[in-house]
C-alpha cells in the first residue's frame, strides 16, 4: 500500500512540535529547580551560637522570600509538567499518523521504534510526577534526555514512512517491539529516579 503522504507529513510536523513542547518544558524545569526550594539561612556569630530570631530578622534574613521562591518554583513545575504532557500528546500524535499512513503498526523501523520508546519514557515519568508531586523536579533528568534522543532520532534515524521489509511482517512484530521499547525506557526511567525511603 502506498502512504498517504498528508498524514506522513502531520506526523513530521507533530515531530517537530513535540521537540519544542518537550524544549519549553526542559526550560520550565530547569526555572523550577533555579526558583526552586530554598533552606532559610541562619546568621550565626563567630564562634557563637546561632543570633536570636530579632536578630536575624534586621540582619537580612527573610524567611518570607524563602517563601515566594518556594512558590514559585511550585509554579514553573506545574508548567514544565503541563508542557510535558502536551508534548506527550503531540508525541502520540506522531505515532499514530504514522500508523494510519502506513497502515499499519509503527514499529517497522529504526525511526518509529526509538520514538516509541522515548514516548514511554516520557510516559512512565508523567505517571510518576502525578503519583509523586514532591519529586517532579526530576523531570529534567528525564525530558533533558528525551529531547537530545529525539533531536538525535530525527537527524540521524529518521526514514520515509512506507511499508513494512519482508521480514518484518509477522505478528510477533508487535508484541516484539512493544516489549522491548516499553521495558527500555521505562528501565530509563527507574535509572533517573532517586531512592525513596518507605
């Protein structure tokens, strides 16, 4: 069957898309983390125990800023996350117009398999920052390399869509990949995400 070169191409342009969502969203990480929680200070005397609170207030210390920047850093993870997830979106849109213009399964080369496994990658990590809230921020260990692997995909592994080789039309092909690319990245992820005590 020949592809339907209208959706080869909305699958292009979701590529594209995806990769700027995923860029903003880094950058909204990395604010987070920037803008992110900070101990209040505490001015200690030379060789003295810690100054008294009255003391520290006229000193400079403002557990109030501390505070804002708090917030602050709660924001920008909320929007790095957001952004995240419309770039999921538009990650699943690739797949999936790539699938109908070939009509078939996107997994028949190279390209599409590495897409897929960065989409579960991103995924998993989504899944996480909504089970875990107060450990979001590791998002940037995980959309920093989704978008170098997706930069790196699109000059490097890209192909024309077009139908499956000879030896890869097989049912097993699904269940195949599927596999491999979903324990891939989600073993990806598991290596990004820091220890939590129970």
């Amino acid at each position: 069957m020949t592809p339907d070169p209208t959706l080869a191409a909305l699958s292009d342009t979701l590529f594209s898309v995806a990769v700027g969502l995923y860029s903003l969203a880094l950058v909204a990480f990395c604010a987070q983390l920037a803008f992110g929680r900070r101990p209040a200070r505490q001015l200690v005397a030379a060789g003295g125990p810690p100054l008294p609170a009255a003391d520290q207030a006229t000193r400079g210390t403002h557990t109030a800023d501390a505070a804002a920047e708090t917030e602050r850093g709660r924001r920008w993870g909320v929007v790095a996350v957001v952004l995240t997830a419309l770039g999921a979106v538009a990650h699943a849109g690739v797949l999936v117009t790539r699938g109908m213009a070939t009509d078939r399964l996107p997994w028949g080369n190279m390209y599409e398999f590495a897409t897929a496994a960065v989409l579960v990658g991103v995924v998993a990590y989504l899944a996480f920052a909504v089970r875990t809230p107060a450990l979001r921020h590791i998002g940037l260990f995980v959309i920093g390399p989704a978008v170098l692997g997706l930069v790196a995909i699109g000059l490097f592994l890209y192909a024309e869509a077009g139908p499956l080789v000879a030896a890869l039309r097989s049912s097993w092909l699904a269940v195949h990949v599927t596999s491999a690319s979903t324990l891939g990245a989600l073993w990806g992820t598991a290596l990004g995400r820091p220890a939590v005590p129970a």
